[in-house]
C-alpha cells in the first residue's frame, strides 16, 4: 500500500466530489464566465484522478487537452484506467509540485482541493501562473471552511447546538499559523492572485445545495446520506476524555472544549439517513488572466 495519504482515499475522493457542483452551473462558467470559445490545453496541480478533467473536457471546445499532476502513484495509476475508456486527449506526470518544473506551456491552469493542502499555497500559485500563457487563464476552486460549517441546517435543530462558529474559526486560524496549510484559503486566493499579478480576478461560490429529503426515492436518499457521511458531516468525535485533551492541545479552553465535543456528539447522534438536512459546501472559485 502506497505511503502517501492521498493513495488510499481514492473511494473516498469518488465517492464525494460530486457534492460541490451542479454540471450545469460549470457549463455556465465555461461558457458565460470565462468565455472559453477555442480548444485549450489544461494543467491540473494536485490532480488526484483527473476529476476535474472528466468535469471540464466535455464543456470545452472540441479538441482540448488536458495534463495532470499528481504525486500519488495509485491515483496517476486510476486516473489513466478511467481516461482509457473516453477519448480525450490526457496525459498524466507523476510528480511532487513543489519541485517538478513546467514550462510556460499551458492556456489554464487550475487546482481543485489542492492548495489548502500546501504549506506555501503562494508559492504554489507562483509556480502555476508560470506555467500558463500569456494571456491564459489560472483557476483556483479551494474551500473556505468557516463558510462551510455555517451552511448546515438539521430541521428541529438549531444550528449553533452543533457547530460553534467561533471555536472552529479559531481552531482553523491556529493550524494554518502553525502549518501554512489553510483550509479557508478559497477567500484568500483573490488577493493572492492580484498580489502575484494576474488580472481580471474574480470570485465565484459553487452552486450545490444538498437536500436530504425524506420524500427521496430510497436509492437516491441512501447514495446522498453515504456521500455526506463520508465528507465527515455527523463524523463521531471519540474518546471524550482523549478528544477534549486533544482540543486543548491545540489552543481551546477547557470550557471551549469540553463544548466543542459535546456539538460534535451532538451532531453525530442527531444525523441519520431519516434526517432533513441541508447542506452547502461553499466552494470559492477564483480565476484571473496571465499578463506577460
């Protein structure tokens, strides 16, 4: 089994993705946003198994191209098996980003859940403008997770009983001081972008709303419910003892903490497949054009 973490949370990746966008909101982007109207060759940072690849190919001009780059094995591995079976034009490298070299070759580049991953998203972000085109596009949809926990509604329930915003602001605000890596860096990328001079920035949000409806047909409400669960929504939280030490840990109060656990296990005994729930994940999608 591959070492790296990515490797072996392929069925999780597949299993998930599809909560964050509607196909027709992206063809709107690719059409109306960012008036795609020639074939384009595509990078994708931190590709995983060509996700986004699959999702964009068929909403861009006829004879696109697209390259991934991926320093999982396993998943360069599954992305070639799926591309097999369609007749795009792909290929994948299988690389570590922070130190592969590309040259300025491409007409977009873009990174799906990639860069909260990195501790120096900036750098990252450098190293894709330069890859692109004068004239290109750079494309960024990452998380902002603050917005995202916001954007639960459990009927009976009031949200604040199960998610603390301000505790997990916090909590969010001290590992990305320590690490670098930031899961709210989606509303951080605008300015980024315009710092490392790109132009024409803007920001979208993602459309998607899941609807746990109980009125679903059965097949439909189980696929949502396990997909929702697999993303960590209702995820138990442990060990209360071993849990609370741990967010103390990482800066709670013992007061803070002991009520974060308690939201958590609260969540998780509250969400079940008989639950009406709603659920946004607030992708931030930031793009803007390579000049020089």
């Amino acid at each position: 089994m591959s070492d790296y973490y990515w490797d072996n949370q392929i069925e999780y990746l597949r299993n998930t993705r599809w909560l964050y966008y509607n196909d027709d909101y992206l063809e709107f982007l690719v059409e109306r946003v960012w008036k795609i109207k020639q074939a384009v060759h595509m990078i994708d940072y931190g590709c995983g198994f060509g996700y986004m690849g699959l999702k964009l190919l068929p909403l861009l001009p006829v004879g696109s191209r697209y390259t991934g780059v991926d320093q999982g094995s396993e998943l360069i591995k599954h992305a070639k098996e799926l591309y097999a079976h369609t007749t795009y034009q792909a290929e994948f490298i299988e690389g570590d980003i922070e130190t592969v070299q590309f040259e300025r070759a491409y007409d977009i580049a873009i990174s799906h859940a990639f860069l909260l991953h990195m501790t120096e998203p900036r750098v990252i972000l450098e190293k894709m403008i330069g890859s692109v085109v004068d004239g290109g596009r750079v494309i960024c949809f990452e998380p902002h997770w603050i917005a995202n926990m916001a954007s639960y509604a459990i009927d009976g329930m009031e949200q604040s009983s199960i998610v603390h915003l301000g505790v997990l602001q916090k909590l969010y605000e001290q590992v990305a001081g320590e690490s670098g890596k930031d899961g709210n860096i989606g509303m951080k990328i605008p300015t980024l972008l315009s710092q490392l001079g790109v132009r024409g920035v803007e920001c979208r949000v993602s459309d998607r709303v899941n609807f746990l409806d109980q009125q679903m047909d059965e097949p439909d409400k189980h696929t949502l419910y396990n997909a929702l669960k697999e993303e960590g929504l209702g995820a138990l939280p442990g060990n209360r003892e071993e849990a609370i030490a741990h967010l103390i840990g990482r800066g709670l109060t013992s007061e803070e903490a002991i009520h974060q656990y308690e939201a958590e296990e609260r969540f998780a005994r509250e969400f079940n497949e008989h639950t009406y729930m709603t659920y946004a994940p607030n992708m931030k999608i930031t793009s803007g054009i390579v000049i020089g």
